[in-house]
C-alpha cells in the first residue's frame, strides 16, 4: 500500500506530540546519600532501604582502615542496588589542601590512593563526595577526569525552605552538585524537606541530599531511623523515585 506524505507527517507529529508529553511527565527523584564511614548504621537499616525501594549513595573514607565485615557489610548493599562511592582517604579538605600545595598533589595523596583501595575491595567509584563539601572550578575540572560525578554539600544558609535552595536540585546531566544536609544539626524538618519533593514531583528534577549515621543518638551528624523512614513515606506518596549519583548523569 502506498501511503501519501500527508500520512506521513500526521504520524511524525503524532510521535514528536507523545514524545514531547512523555518529556513533561518526567518522574522526579531523590538522591540519597551518607558520608564516612558509618557501615554497621548504614546497614543495620538495610530492611528499610529494601521495603521501600529505596537507593542511596555511600561515600567512603579512610577505605585503608576498613575491616572483613566492614567491606562484606558494603558488598550487600551493592548487591541490593546500591551506590558506593569515593570521600578521600583521610578526608581532607581540597580548598584548604590546595591552598598550600596543588591540585595534582591532593590527587595523588588523597584522591587516587583512596579509589585505588575501594578498586582493590571490588567497588568502582564512579562518584566523588568532597570532605565538607567544598572545593573550586580547578579542583572539579581536574577530578572530573577521574569520576563521573562530583557532589559538593551545604546546609540552610538561607533558612528558608528547600524548594527555594536551587542549587541542591538537578535538571539535567550535571557531574556537578550540591546536596543539602539532613543531618539533625541542620534542623530540616520533615515539612521542610516536603517542600523540596513536592518540587521535583511537579518538575521532574533531582533533589539531593547528604547525610552521615543513621541512629536514634540525637548527635549532630546523625539522622534517626524514624526521620528516614518518614522521608521514604513522602517518597512514596508524592511517587517520587530515588536513584544513584552516577544515574544521574545518565537519566
């Protein structure tokens, strides 16, 4: 059957049209992820992580000092979808490091060394978390040949609500950027944090966040396991879903 270049067109349009709804319906997500390392916090919460559906980014360091059960412990929540990333190998600071030495130094002393480990234990980082968060155009553009995502970290310096806070959210292939801390010394509550995933549910963004152990302590570097857990339920009532660091770069 010959078809006429009007049919033709109507079916180009009829698909450029889908594609282009499919484009505004985009799910938004969440990016979990813990610094240092808190395994045996991290992993005592694996059945919440599982009954949720939830992935999260595990950035390691000091890997040098790791113990069996430690890595065997890291090597599950791999298995269970999860990311492990790179945090140095004695988490200095790149900015001040860079102050005094260079770039490639601090690669050499802090960066590599630490990825080589993690290789050796059978993790390829392909996503770098910088020690409290900081570091400068030189230092990304140079790290970026090693990794395929870089995540720097703040805190509410604003003190407003998070879905004001642009840069701690994500629209495109970015391999740089910016997670908001959850931590209890951060003091976002879970209404605040609410207003970030009502953004990307509406927008189909990324939300990232950064946190350290998971326990009820009520230290400041910590989040409980209540907290999570009602972080998972907005999750799930505003469908948001969660992914990896390097997924980002590759949604």
């Amino acid at each position: 059957m010959v078809r006429s270049k009007d049919y033709y067109i109507t079916l180009l349009l009829f698909a450029l049209t889908a594609l282009q709804q499919a484009c505004n319906t985009r799910r938004g997500s969440i990016i979990l992820t813990f610094d240092d390392d808190n395994i045996a916090d991290w992993y005592a919460v694996r059945d919440l992580f599982n009954t949720y559906d939830i992935k999260a980014t595990f950035f390691i360091v000091r890997p040098h000092k790791l113990d069996s059960a430690q890595i065997k412990h890291l090597h599950a929540l791999l298995e269970d979808g999860h990311e492990i990333g790179c945090h140095t190998l004695n988490h200095r600071n790149a900015v001040t490091w860079c102050d005094t030495s260079t770039i490639r130094n601090y690669i050499e002393y802090e960066v590599l060394p630490a990825k080589q480990l993690l290789s050796r234990y059978g993790f390829e980082t392909r996503s770098f978390a910088y020690p409290n968060g900081q570091s400068t155009p030189a230092i990304d553009t140079a790290l970026l040949e090693y990794f395929q995502i870089l995540r720097k970290a703040t805190y509410n310096i604003e003190d407003t609500t998070i879905d004001c806070i642009d840069r701690t959210f994500s629209d495109s292939r970015s391999r740089i950027v910016d997670a908001m801390g959850i931590d209890v010394v951060y003091k976002i509550t879970l209404e605040n944090l609410e207003t970030g995933i009502k953004r990307v549910a509406k927008t189909g963004e990324s939300l990232i966040v950064h946190a350290h152990e998971i326990n009820d302590s009520g230290r400041n570097y910590t989040l409980s396991r209540e907290y999570l857990e009602e972080v998972f339920r907005l999750c799930r009532k505003y469908n948001i879903k969660s992914i990896t660091c390097s997924e980002l770069v590759r949604k």
